[in-house]
DNA sequence: GTAGGGTTAG
C-alpha cells in the first residue's frame, strides 16, 4: 500500500521489507539535503522537512513501522532536527528511541554528545560516554573529535587539552588529523601559537602526518601575531615535505603583510601564489581591499574590487562592508551608505557587521538619530542587533554627552538578555569617568576586579587616565605600582597616561622618571609620548625646556599633533617672545 | 579540521 504524504514525497509511506538503507544520495552540499532509500523502496526525501512539526511526525510514523528502519534514518532525522536548533527536541526524541528500545549506534551517540554541546551543556555531554559502554558501542575519533570541538566551544580550554592528552597517552583511539586540527585551532585562535607549534612538531613524530589544514593553522597563527618570518619558514617546509601549500595557505600569508601595510610583499607572494596556478578568490582580494582601506586607501581597494571583477571573482557583504568601513574611517558617510543601498539594489542583503560599520561611521560622527534609526531598523531584521552593536551605540551616547539615555540604553541591552563583554566594561569606565562620575567608574571597576572577569591592562588604563583626568593622581599612580605585583606588565599606553598624569599636575621630574620607567621596560616613547611631555613644559611654561626636547623629537622624526599645534598657537599669541627662543618655530610658524 | 569584517584606553 502505498500512501502519499504532502511534504515527503510519494513512497515515504510505502511497505519496507527490510530495515537497512542501502544508497545515500547528496542532492545538494547542505547536509540536510540527503535522501535515504531503502532496499525496500522507503525513500525518505530529508530535503522535504521543513520544520520541527515535519520532523516530529515522520519520527512517530517510523518508530511503529515493522519491520523497523535503518538507525540511519534515525541518525539522519536528529542531524535534521539539530540543524534546525531544536536542541531540546533532539533530546526528547533520543529519550524516546531508548525507550523503545530502538537500537543506537555511535552515530547517534555523536550526534546527541554534539547536540549537548550546542545546548551548553557540557556536563550532559559527558553523561552520554557510560551509555557507550552500556551498549558495548566502541568510542571512536569522531565521539573523541565531537567532545573536543563542544569543549573548546564552551571555552573550557584546560578540560579539552585534559582530554586530548589523555587520548593521546591512555591510547582509547588514535587522534586523527582532525583531531589535532580541532586542538591547534583552538589553541591558536587563543593567542597560543607556540602551543600549536609543538603539537605540530609532536605530530611529526606519530603516526598522523601533519597535512595542509595543520600547516595552515600554524601558518596562519603565525601571520596573526606578525611573525612573518615564521610563517614563511612553515611555508618552506611544506613545499620541501612535498606537501603542495593552497590557497589558504596563501592567504594568511597576504592577510599577514597587509596588515603591517607591507604591499610589496603582499605583491610578491601574489605572483608566486598565481605562478603554482593558485588563484586568489574573493576572501584573499578581500584582506587585499581591507588592510588598503584601513589604510585610509579606500580608491585604490575600489581599484582592487575593480580588478577582482574582472578577474570574475564576485565581491561578496565582506568585500562591501570593507569599503563601507574604509569610507566611515574617513567620515565620508555619504558614500558608505551608497555602498550599503547599492548592495541591497544588488541583492546582497547586508549582516550584521555591515550594519554595526555604518552605526559606528554614524556614532564617530555624532549622528546619533542616524544611528538610532539603524539600530532600530536591525532589531526588526533576522540578524538582531549583538554585543557590537550595543556597544556602538552605547559609546556614541556617551560621546554625545548623552550619559542618562546611556544608562537607559545599557538598562535596555541587559533586558534582551546580551551579555556584557571586554568592550563595554570599558566604554563604560570610560563614560562615566569623562563625566566625572568618579563613584561609578570605581564601583564597576571594584566588581570586575573582584570577578577578574573583562578586566585586562586596558581596563586599568582607563581607569588610570579617568583618575588622573578627575584629579586624582595618588589613587591612579596607587594603581599603576599595584599592577606589576598583580602580575600585569604595563604597555606603552600605561605609561603614556602616567606620564600625561603627572604633567597635568605640574610634576615635570615625576613625567620624566616616568619616562626612563618606560624606557627601561622596554619602550620607546612614541609620538604620543613626546607630544604630552611638550604640552606639560608648555603648561608651567617651560619654553626652553621645551625647546631642547624639540630638537631630541625632531630628530627622532616626530611631530607635533593637532593638540600640541593649539598649545603653542595660544603660548606665542599671549607671548609671541617666545618665538624668539625657538627658531625652529619661525620656520613652522610661516609654514 | 585551515583564510576575510564591526565595539574600549594615551
């Protein structure tokens, strides 16, 4: 008998004499898209489940039929369901299948490990590893390779290197190459790069050969921290292990030089990528038009997007919203939001970052109603508003001045359940410090110390800057010698700002103790770092002072900034004897 | 299992 189901084709329904799935058939990439045909002729279509109703149906009209069917097609409705993120549902129905006593395998047994770590809930996820043993279903790499990906997901970084070496010295199973790459990546993308190359020297000694993905990873890890030189040596050593380097490989390896504005290596290693008949595709002209527009050279990456159609490589949203970017760092806003029209007429709908770019280029420019307008406008779409996004705008009120609809907004963000990052901690201390909420600042920042949570050197600049700014230069340099004994090394910035504190209050001796502080440790002072000390001599009017520090600053190649130029404008308009004292002004002067 | 984008400090 044969009976026709709308939505899951003709033979769904249709008399199955055996159980077991013979033919898998992959229409489309997407793994949801498969079809699973029995010896019998049940032919399940999954493309055909289009929801959570779909899929719950077909699982009760299966679980009766007799004889039963393949655990494939179990496996196969709960990827669907899991694809679908109905997390909890996956859940229910794996309850049931037990209940029932269908047979599992460990396909299933991933599949609900992995659904777990989807839901958080890392716990659960080890309380599926007894039922394994229960049913005498072996562990495999995948269960192994599952359980590292949902823990390093979770952020739970010592558990999942606990685990990997476990694997490795209790022999359960043999890691794999994915296995490793899961780890190395994990690793590398938490700034652990020197970890990752160990695991890739330890591969070299076991049975798994490093391949192009874990090359890769290193390579790139590498590229990220602009060590450029490393990257390069791992490049040699593919290409002399006689393992061929890809176009990701390449890729990195552009990103890398783009982003220290080298253009030409960047040149280089796009002829040699073209010459081993590597071409580029639409993410390396996209790192290209990226790192030229943060650059400030917007028109030569619309050169390059030029170049890239021509090629036939089709810029995407990344491609756009780096332009948009480009255009927003420049504040020509105007011709950021013609590219962010252009690609809606061109049905390239804009994400998330597309928009969160326009709403920081329309926050820098203190548009705050064009801001709001796209928040708004982003809350009705798909792609809600997220934690970037909040902290754009959030900073832009305070920028703006608008301290209480900050508060608001802030009340309003926590209320949609959005979790407070790094970023906004710091927007935060930093609003309510330029605003001379002093007690504010302090309480928050007395509770992130006391989480240790989103606190790092950043925050204690903030906090040493709004101190200083607010008067209270004891408590900020209290806490500049409190943080070594925390263990947290001062940057440039640190000492900028302490430096800054100290001319701000007329102590010149204090800034330049300060001075050979920093130097000490290791930096050298930069641009920033001249220009405050030039403004605290021209603050107590120390001209001469100022003049012998000039000359050292001119010949390091140094200049003065716009804050310093206004400093001066006002000093030798009130006394223009001044001139007089500095004949390099004169100089400037008529310039 | 590998590559691209957005938010804080002097």
């Amino acid at each position: 008998m044969t009976r026709i189901h709308p939505r899951y084709g003709i033979s769904f329904f249709a008399t199955c004499n055996s159980g077991s799935a013979t033919t898998i058939i992959r229409p489309y990439s997407s793994s949801t898209s498969i079809s699973v045909k029995c010896k019998s002729g049940l032919n399940i279509n999954f493309e055909n489940i289009k929801c959570l109703d779909d899929a719950v149906t077909l699982f009760h009209h299966i679980v009766s039929r007799q004889p039963p069917p393949s655990v494939l097609v179990y496996c196969k409705l709960l990827n669907t369901i899991l694809y679908m993120k109905h997390y909890s549902d996956v859940i229910s129905l794996f309850r049931e299948m037990r209940k029932l006593g269908i047979p599992i395998n460990d396909f299933i047994l991933n599949i609900v490990v992995n659904n777990y770590f989807l839901m958080h809930h890392a716990d659960c996820a080890y309380s599926v590893l007894p039922i394994y043993l229960k049913n005498g279903i072996p562990f495999d790499v995948v269960t192994f390779n599952t359980l590292l990906r949902g823990l390093f997901a979770e952020n739970k970084v010592k558990d999942a290197v606990e685990l990997f070496k476990k694997l490795v010295s209790v022999k359960i199973c043999e890691p794999n190459e994915v296995t490793y790459a899961i780890v190395m990546n994990g690793l590398s993308k938490r700034g652990h790069t020197q970890k990752t190359l160990s695991l890739l020297r330890l591969m070299k000694q076991g049975n798994t050969k490093p391949d192009i993905y874990i090359y890769n990873i290193v390579i790139d890890a590498f590229c990220k921290d602009g060590n450029l030189d490393a990257a390069i040596n791992l490049l040699n050593e593919t290409k002399l292990k006689g393992i061929p380097p890809n176009i990701v490989t390449y890729s990195s390896l552009i990103d890398g030089f783009c982003k220290l504005g080298q253009w030409e290596k960047v040149k280089t290693f796009f002829s040699e990528m073209v010459n081993l008949n590597i071409f580029p595709n639409v993410h390396t002209f996209t790192m290209v038009i990226d790192g030229l527009c943060k650059e400030g050279k917007v028109e030569d990456a619309e050169e390059v997007m030029e170049h890239m159609i021509e090629k036939g490589v089709e810029p995407n949203v990344f491609t756009y919203s780096a332009i948009m970017d480009g255009y927003c760092l420049r504040g020509q806003l105007d011709r950021a939001r013609r590219i962010f029209d252009f690609i809606i007429d061109k049905n390239i709908q804009p994400n998330i970052f597309s928009y969160n770019i326009l709403i920081n280029g329309y926050c820098k420019e203190k548009k705050m109603v064009e801001a709001m307008q796209l928040f708004h406008e982003l809350s009705q779409k798909r792609s809600k508003p997220d934690i970037v996004t909040y902290n754009t705008i959030l900073q832009g009120l305070f920028e703006v001045g608008r301290i209480g609809d900050a508060g608001k907004f802030f009340t309003e963000m926590l209320s949609t359940g959005a979790i407070p990052n790094f970023y906004t901690h710091g927007i935060l201390l930093n609003g309510y410090l330029k605003y001379g909420l002093v007690e504010e600042a302090m309480s928050l920042f007395n509770e992130l110390e006391r989480t240790k949570e989103n606190i790092g050197i950043i925050s204690y600049n903030i906090i040493i800057n709004g101190l200083c700014k607010n008067g209270k230069l004891d408590k900020a340099h209290a806490i500049f010698e409190k943080l070594t004994l925390m263990g947290l090394l001062p940057n440039a910035r640190t000492y900028n700002t302490m430096i800054n504190g100290f001319c701000l209050e007329g102590l010149l001796d204090e800034a330049k103790d300060m001075l050979r502080k920093m130097e000490d440790n290791g930096y050298l002072p930069d641009n920033v770092t001249y220009n405050i000390i030039v403004q605290g001599f021209l603050r107590c009017g120390k001209i001469s002072e100022m003049a012998t520090f000039m000359k050292e600053m001119a010949g390091s190649g140094f200049s003065f900034d716009a804050t310093t130029t206004g400093f001066l404008v006002n000093v030798v308009r009130e006394n223009p004897s001044v001139l007089d004292m500095i004949p390099e002004l004169h100089l400037k002067n008529k310039k």
